[in-house]
C-alpha cells in the first residue's frame, strides 16, 4: 500500500502474521527476517492508513516457556521460536508467531483460541485446526464482513460458540470454554504470514 496507495482497499486481515521485530540487544535473538520487520516497522507502524481498518488475528494455542523451564517438549519448543521472534518465551501464541507480534497498534486485535499456525495443525491430531479450518474461519470472517462502522480498534478475544469480548487489558487465554488446558498448553509450523487486503464493494 505503500507503493501503490489504498484506493479500493478498505481494510486489511493478517492471519497468524508476524509484525513487529524482535527487541534489539536481547542475546540470543536473531531477526528471522532480516531486517524486514523492522523496515516495515519504521516506515509504516501501527495500522498506518487511516483510510483503512486493519484487523490482526492471532492464535492462542500454546502459551511457551524456556528450555530449561517446566513444560511440555511442545512448549518448549514453541517457546523457542517465541523468543526468536519477540524476545520472550512464556507468552502465548500460535506455535510459531507469539499473540505480541502478531497485533498491531492502533488495530483492531483478535485472539481466537486453540488455533494453530499453519494448514499442517488440521491434519495432525496432535496440533489442531488453523487459521483456515472451518471452526476457526467462523470466528475471524465477520471481522471481514462486518458493516464499516462496526468497526472499532482495541483487543477482541474470540470465543467458540460464545459472543466475541473486548479487553482493555491483557487476555487470559482459554481452550474455548472459560478455563486454560491443563498444561498451559493449546492445541493448533510453518511460518508463513497470511495477509488478505479485502477490496470496497
């Protein structure tokens, strides 16, 4: 948009999409895209055009912890690629892109619970459905749909089967029915960043 301007573009969805860098200075942490994020950062922060709504979704499947911290390998392991990309590891996200990178200031900010970063969660037991699966799709589309002016910036958490919330705080995540898995765990790889610019009718 940058380049090429926000003429019939109205809003723009990320899904699972890394956006701010990774801190500079933490030990350790590598910026796994080269310097992209904070290209991105310095030339157009935050949901940057006014004249479009930016909506951010996030996942909260598994919230991670350090490698030498008490969890499951699958928290670990996630917790691992946390820090790479935002220099904590006991944050919640989505296996892959921790909820902090994932939201944009000045958005309108989203966590759906128990979704997993990429296609490979839906066909793995295991892991659990994504971003694209038909339960989670039903959670994130009306943030597409819905009417212009219904549309207002802060932090949403998403709940199956249950109204959307809004938070002036930090969300408590929940494995969708109001109390967190019993290992701290949620269930939904590869990273790559879905961005969808939905175009004026």
């Amino acid at each position: 948009m940058l380049d090429f301007g926000v003429t019939g573009i109205d809003r723009y969805i990320t899904l699972g999409s890394p956006h701010a860098p990774p801190p500079a200075g933490v030990q350790g942490v590598v910026d796994q895209t080269r310097g992209i994020l904070n290209y991105c950062q310095d030339a157009c922060p935050g949901a940057h055009h006014p004249e479009v709504k930016y909506v951010t979704v996030a996942g909260n499947f598994v919230k991670g912890v350090k490698m030498d911290g008490e969890g499951t390998w699958l928290q670990k392991f996630a917790g691992a690629g946390y820090q790479q990309v935002c220099g904590e590891a006991e944050v919640w996200g989505d296996c892959i892109v921790p909820t902090p990178s994932a939201h944009l200031e000045g958005a309108i900010n989203v966590d759906i619970d128990d979704c997993f970063h990429s296609p490979l969660g839906a066909r793995l037991k295991f892991f659990g459905p994504w971003y694209g699966s038909d339960e989670m799709v039903d959670q994130w589309m009306h943030w597409v749909t819905d009417d212009w002016e219904a549309l207002q910036p802060g932090d949403y958490h998403e709940h199956a089967g249950q109204p959307t919330t809004k938070s002036h705080g930090s969300i408590a995540p929940t494995n969708g029915n109001g109390t967190a898995n019993g290992n701290g765990r949620k269930v939904s790889s590869e990273a790559a960043a879905v961005a969808t610019a939905v175009s004026k009718e």
